[in-house]
C-alpha cells in the first residue's frame, strides 16, 4: 500500500515553554496548532491517509511497547549523563559538537542553537553497539539519496562512531511528554517520542501478525536533510523492536 502520513510532533521543552509563554496548558495549545495545520493542508489542497499526533492514545502505545521491547533486550539501561542542552534543537550536545559564540555564548556548531550544561539521571540506548552493522548497511548501497548523503553516512560512521544516546529527562524539568513505563519520575525523551509516528501512523503493534499489511517495512523513507542526524537512531530504534525489518 501507499500511505500519506501527515501530523504534528507535540511533546517536548520547546512546547512546553511555547504554551506557557502564550498562556495556555500544553494540550490547549497543542490542539490550537494541530487545528492550524490541518487547516492548512485543506487550503493548501493537500491530502494525507493518516494524520497522526504524538499525543493521541494511539500513539502512546506504540511508543511504550517499542520502549519495554528495547529494555527486555538489554538495549536502553540508566546512567549519569552530562552534555550541552539545547531546547530550540531538543538534543544534547557533546563537547566536540559545540563552540562559544562572542554574544551567545556556548552553541551548537551545526545549528547555532544556545545549549546549557546539564548532568542528569536519565535512560541511555546503546546506540553505540550498532555502529558496525550500521556501517555495513550503508556500505553495501545507495541506502540514502542523494547518493552524496549515503557515502557522507559511511564516512562519519567511520570517523564518529556513533555514542549512547539519552532517551529520557528528569520529569522535574519535563514535564510534557510521555512517561518511562515503570517510572513517573522520567519522561520519554521527545525524538524517540516523535519518530516512532512511523509506526504509529499504521497502527503498530500489529494484532495477530507483522506489519506487510500495514505498510512495514517500507521501501522509501522521505525525511528533512536537517534532521538526518537522526536517522541511525530511529533505524536502530523500530530495526530491533518490529518483526519483519
């Protein structure tokens, strides 16, 4: 089948911050802009088989269900972090990956987004164990178009391995987002949150049987250059939580 997916991303700090600064609870303002943009796809004449938002209960299983498959294998597991926040990218920077700016002061080098320093109790996932089989699987075609992008994917594979990435913040600095199955205390970092809408978007987890009817895996993947920093995270995240991949 061919699926349009459409929605809005909704959890995080950014929104958070945004519905506070606006004067409105999270789920007000997420519903006012969620409204905006499925009014804009109308005017625009745009169509879309599925419009899926993160905080939609749908949407809620499949992220728990990918979190507790990760955790029964051993791949997401608790630990000290310490790394440069920024809450414009919603991402942790480590000390390679940012610089001082004369009026900004410390930033990040790819996005020029202030980040601040921050050491926290948080979940990891070993996204470290798959930099070999990673590298394997960029190495053996055009896996990324343009062409360009995939030889750019090897070459950083080799010369950066990739690092355990934190996928959850202390729920006394986050608070809108989805909670760690198991611990009120943590929510869900909002990049695993957001990108498992993939999956959510054609109803996984599937009842009785894989995903082939559904969609999954799909062929072509269409996603925005700037965030192709996440990629080997979300390949990895649904690549050993889903049957067949």
């Amino acid at each position: 089948p061919v699926l349009f997916l459409a929605g809005t991303d909704e959890h995080g700090l950014k929104i958070q911050k945004a519905a506070q600064a606006a004067g409105f609870n999270p789920p007000e303002f997420c519903d006012m802009l969620s409204n905006r943009f499925k009014n804009l796809a109308k005017v625009a004449d745009v169509s879309n088989t599925v419009f899926m938002r993160t905080t939609l209960p749908e949407h809620r299983k499949t992220v728990e269900t990918i979190w507790n498959a990760l955790m029964a294998k051993g791949l997401i597991y608790t630990a000290t972090y310490s790394g440069w926040y920024s809450i414009t990218d919603e991402c942790f920077y480590t000390d390679a990956q940012i610089t001082e700016d004369p009026t900004k002061g410390m930033i990040s080098r790819e996005t020029g987004s202030i980040v601040e320093k921050h050491t926290e109790e948080n979940y990891m996932f070993r996204l470290s164990a798959f930099n070999g089989s990673l590298l394997e699987h960029y190495k053996s075609g055009e896996r990324v178009f343009p062409p360009q992008h995939n030889a750019l994917a090897v070459q950083t594979l080799e010369e950066k391995p990739l690092e355990d990435l934190s996928v959850s913040r202390p729920r006394s600095r986050l608070s809108w987002g989805i909670p760690v199955p198991g611990n009120a205390e943590q929510t869900i970092y909002v990049w695993f949150d957001a990108l498992l809408v993939y999956l959510s978007g054609i109803g996984y987890p599937w009842i009785g049987g894989n995903g082939v009817e559904a969609g999954w895996p799909v062929n072509l993947q269409i996603i925005g250059k700037d965030i192709l920093r996440h990629v080997p995270f979300t390949k990895n995240q649904t690549m050993t939580s889903t049957k067949p991949y």
